[in-house]
C-alpha cells in the first residue's frame, strides 16, 4: 500500500457486518465482512447487481441500517452502533446522501424551499431568515435552478431537476462525505451526464469525497478512482478504476464487464458470455479473504487459489504487452 | 421571393436557465383542495343543506327556547296532535309543544354529541396511532389493547357504560368516544407503517429531522385525505349511534330532546300520526347523508392524485 500511505484516510470501514431478522430467513447476512477504506478527496465506487448489499453498506454508514459486527471509523471516530446526540449531530452534518429515486425522495407536500432548508433548520446554520433564502438562493444557483422555484412543489420539476434537488439539499449542508446511491439510475439517459458533471464540479469545488453505488460497471469508469465490487454482501475485489477494467481478476468481476455491451456488431456477435458461477465462492466462503494479488488491487480468494490467479493475471499481461 | 440578407436575422444568446422555467402557474395545495370540492354540484348542494340544519340546529333552540321539560299546553287537547300546517310546520306532539321547536333542539343534542364524538376519537385516535406506528414498544402493548378491545361489541361497552354513570349528553359522549379511538388510531397505525420508511422520510433522517417534525412535516401532509375519510364516515355513524341506543332505551334520559329520543318516543304513532314520526327520521337521514357526501368529497379533493387538470 505505498501509494495510499500517503493519502488520509476519511471512511474506514472494518469487518462490518449488517444482519437482517425476519420471519422469512433467519439471520440474514445482506453484508458479510467488509473491509474497504475510502480516501479523502477520491470516488470509490461500489458495483453490484441488486441485491448484492451495496445500499445496506451505504445505510449502515449513514446510521439508517443498524450494523451487527465490525467497525466504522469516520476521520478515526466510531460511527456505528449507540452514539451520543453530539456525535449522531457531527455524522449527520458530514456524511450526507444522494438518494436513488427522486421522485421518492422528496416530501411530495413540502415547497422546495423546505426542502432545502431541512437540514438548516435542523442544524440552526443561519443567522436570520434573509440568511436562510440567500444560502437557499445560493444552493439552488449552484445546481443550476432558479430562486423562483423555492415556492414550488417537487412534482412540478422533471427528472433532473428534482434529482438537483436533491444535490441541493445535500451540499447545502456543507458536509465532508457524500454517499450517492445509485443517483442516475432512474434518470433519462439524456440527463446522466448533466448529474454526474454537477458532481465532480462539487468535489473539485469543495473538496468532497464520494462514494458511489451503482449496478453498472461502464457509469462508474470514468467517474471512480476506485472501484470495490460486491456480490452477494461480499466484497470480491476492489482496484483502482483503470486496473480493474485491464486486469479483472474476480471471475464475478470479468462476468460483470463482459455484461457492459460493446458499441461494435462484430465483437457483440463473437463475444462468448460465460455466466459467474455461484459454487465457486461458495467453497471459498469459509477460508477466503480479501488479499492484495497486486499492488493496491485485492480480491476476495482462499490461498490455494492464489496461483491460478497468479496464472491468469501473468496471461493477461503476456496479451496486453502484444 | 424575398432575398437572404443580413438584417434577416439576428443574434439570440442561449440561455441555459430558460430551460429551467417552469411556466405552469403556481400550484397550492389548499387552493387546489378547494377548487376540486366546488367542482361538484352535488357537494355544493349537500354543503348548502347541512349549514341550513346546522345554523338551524345552533339558532332556532335559542328563538324559541324549548325545554322538553315545559309543557303549558299538556292539559289542552286541543293543542295536541295538530298536523303540518302554517302555524306549527311541523305540527304539534303528544303534549300540545310545537315539533318544529322540539325537532332543532333535538337536532342540535345530536349533532353535538356526534361532533364531540368525533373530535374527541380523530385527536386521540391519530395521535396515539402516530406514535403507536413509529415505536416497536407501544405497538406490543397497543396491538393486544386493540385485539380486545376490536373484540368486545362496541354497543355492549356503550350500552354498560350508560348504566353505569347515567344518560346525560357528556356521559353519552364518553361511552360512544372510549373505545371507538381505538380503531382510528389503529387506522393510522397502518397507514404510518405504509409511508414510514419511504425514502423521503429515510432522506430527512438523514438531514437530521426529528421525529415529530417528521410527524409534522412528512407523515401528516400526507394522511389529511385519509383523516378527512375517517371524520366523514364517523360524523354520520355517531348521529346513527345515538338515535340507534336512545331507540333502544340506554342512550339519553327522558329531560334531553335529542333525534334518537323522538324516534323512540314516537314510534308507536307511526299509523295514527305519522308526521311525529316520520319528521326527526327525515331530519336525521338528511344529516347523516349530506354531511357524509360533504366530508367524502373534501376527502376526495384533499388528496393531491385528484388535483391534475
């Protein structure tokens, strides 16, 4: 890890573990054992299909989803599990979220200028009411809207617009950490990159720190630094953005980006579609772990796996010398 | 054909914030409550109608000052029995009063036992059902409460009760309102489970709202429609249930006038002189019924899905 020494750690996530009890399964683990740290001023993604736990992992760090095991240190501070009404008040003004659907995210029955200001009524972060509607004016500047829209209802506002709303109210807490989960899943394609630049022109602004929830392996490429993949509540293999779609190790991983189509008939046609075959991590489940296979690239494997992995990356280093 | 030239055209700057505009006029929620309710003739008429019998019920008992108790006429034959005519519109009864008197007087015990009913099982019901639907720990003593209390007939605990500490309006009231809440607040049990963990709730939490401004600001906004349901349906079960027990003996005692009491009362003329009768049952279905289609469409208007267009 010599690159990342250097860098701070903000979110230091430690053998965490999310358990969910109900009538159905018992004990259902939606997370097991996850170790990832996310470094200050970085994208990390989290790439799984639905279900895999990534939304569980977003909610446990952002105390909506009580965790059963592990640790989750936020700048070196316990977040997880009973805390103090301070210390609830300092996650809440750092760590903020960018929800996945928003239309289902706003208070249908509140003005947009309400919902703005949620937080800063919660939190007392002005001094007057007319210091209120020039940070409300500001935020909403600052996403591209219009202060003529604070009198108005969220479902007046397209797609985009509520999804800027729902930024708005984000930043305008000033926190440190962001959590989007999925934040242009359920937008017009024509209006993803629209999102994604108000993003990165935030992080480059402010300094942010992102982690970001997709499904998708092609969204995240160009957004990430990082990318950790996760399936069934497991983390199989984290690595920096270009490593990870030169050299994906984790049969999960390869199936995933085999997934993403090409924009090419030809190679579309010949592409052979080998489906993840769930047995194998079965039988790795008990004695595997996260290990680093190359620097600052680690998968999910047992020890006596490691040099049929060794094998595959030494062959596709052999094909992309060529 | 006109030629292509220079002064033809002109420079137009792009402005990214004209996209954004929305040019829709502004929208309010109560605003648009009221204009869905007037479009409907008939919810128009029925409100007519009940503010008649309720400004009737509130100001003719004060004009002509009826007690049930005073009786001048009761030794006069002559006055007793008389049918509809200009003098006594709605004739006179079994004791020489005039039923016009009698019947607004009645109407005004009913309807205030009813609204009080009413209010007293709306307050407490949707308070007790926030609170029941937002913690684990009052929803395990709540849910056997509710399970008994579903369980044992509501006219039985009515009827006992009555016995037990008299037939006066405020006991009537209690008996009809102290079990009823129950139901309401388990109503709104269900409907707070339903909205309680959608994502925008989730989003103030993360905001760092807390609950009951969540109550407040989130959950009630949304149960207006849902409230406005449940009063409408209990303003006319109420009136039903009062003319319901004094028909069958256990509601008012014989010194109150109410609907319920003169149904009872002049059941038996239903042949000889129908008008004592047939009156204060006319008056009671035209409350119930125009006060339910009045709180129905308010109801209905309340709920934002109807206010498109």
């Amino acid at each position: 890890m010599s690159v990342n020494n250097e860098k701070e750690v903000l979110l230091d996530i430690q053998h965490v573990e999310v358990t969910f009890n109900n009538s159905r399964h018992h004990n259902f683990k939606a997370v097991k054992d996850a170790n990832f740290q996310i470094y200050k001023g970085e994208t990390f993604a989290l790439v799984g299909e639905s279900g895999s736990g990534k939304t569980t992992i977003a909610r446990a760090i952002i105390r909506l989803n009580d965790t059963s095991n592990g640790e989750i240190l936020f700048k070196g501070k316990k977040i997880n599990g009973p805390l103090s009404k301070e210390d609830k008040k300092w996650v809440q003004r750092n760590i903020q979220m960018i929800f996945q659907d928003p239309a289902a995210s706003l208070n249908e029955r509140a003005t947009i200028d309400y919902c703005i200001s949620e937080g800063l009524y919660n939190f007392q972060l002005y001094k007057d009411e007319a210091d209120r509607q020039r940070k409300v004016d500001e935020a909403l500047n600052s996403v591209g809207l219009l202060p003529e829209h604070k009198s108005r209802y969220p479902h007046e506002f397209s797609g985009g617009q509520r999804q800027r709303v729902g930024i708005a109210r984000a930043m305008i807490m000033e926190p440190e950490f962001i959590i989007a989960d999925e934040p242009i899943s359920a937008l017009d394609v024509s209006i993803r990159a629209q999102v994604l630049n108000l993003m990165n022109k935030f992080k480059e602004e402010r300094g942010l720190t992102y982690m970001f929830i997709a499904h998708d392996l092609s969204v995240v490429r160009y957004f990430a630094d990082r990318i950790g993949v996760i399936h069934n509540g497991r983390i199989v293999e984290i690595a920096e953005s270009n490593e990870l779609f030169h050299f994906p190790i984790h049969p999960y991983t390869r199936s995933l980006l085999q997934a993403v189509p090409m924009p090419d008939p030809e190679i579309e046609k010949a592409k052979v579609l080998k489906a993840y075959d769930q047995e194998k991590e079965d039988r790795t489940a008990e004695t595997g772990s996260l290990q680093e296979i190359k620097p600052n690239h680690f998968i999910f494997m047992s020890e006596e796996e490691r040099p049929e992995y060794e094998a595959l990356i030494a062959e596709m280093e052999k094909y992309k010398e060529n | 054909m006109t030629e292509l030239n220079q002064d033809l055209f002109e420079i137009e700057i792009a402005d990214d914030s004209e996209s954004e505009h929305i040019s829709a006029p502004q929208y309010s929620y109560w605003r648009s409550v009221f204009r869905r309710f007037f479009s409907s003739k008939l919810a128009i008429f029925m409100m007519i109608l009940s503010g008649i019998v309720i400004l009737l019920a509130i100001f003719q008992p004060m004009i002509s000052g009826y007690d049930p108790n005073v009786t001048p006429n009761i030794n006069r034959p002559e006055m007793k029995y008389i049918r509809p005519n200009a003098t006594y519109w709605f004739g006179t009864d079994d004791v020489g009063n005039s039923l016009f008197d009698a019947v607004w007087k009645g109407t005004a015990t009913s309807l205030f036992i009813s609204f009080m009913a009413t209010a007293i099982t709306t307050v407490l019901g949707v308070a007790v059902g926030m609170w029941w639907g937002f913690s684990k720990r009052v929803d395990t003593v709540m849910i056997e409460v509710y399970n008994i209390v579903s369980n044992i007939p509501a006219t039985l605990i009515a009827m006992i009760l009555v016995y037990a500490i008299g037939g006066g309006v405020w006991q009537l009231i209690f008996a009809l309102s102290v079990t009823s809440w129950v139901s309401t607040a388990y109503f709104i049990r269900v409907q707070v489970m339903i909205i309680r963990d959608r994502e925008y709730n989730l989003a103030s939490r993360c905001l760092g709202t807390p609950t009951w401004k969540i109550i407040t600001h989130n959950i009630l906004p949304y149960l207006v429609s849902v409230i406005m349901t449940s009063i409408s349906r209990d303003v006319p079960s109420f009136i039903s249930y009062e003319v319901f027990l004094s028909f069958i003996g256990v509601g008012l005692g014989q010194q109150y006038a109410s609907l319920g009491r003169m149904i009872q009362q002049y059941s038996p003329y239903m042949t000889s002189t129908p008008y004592l009768f047939w009156i204060p049952v006319a008056i009671s279905a035209l409350i119930s019924v125009s006060l339910y289609i009045v709180g129905q469409t308010l109801a209905d208007a309340s709920d934002p899905r109807t206010h498109m267009i």
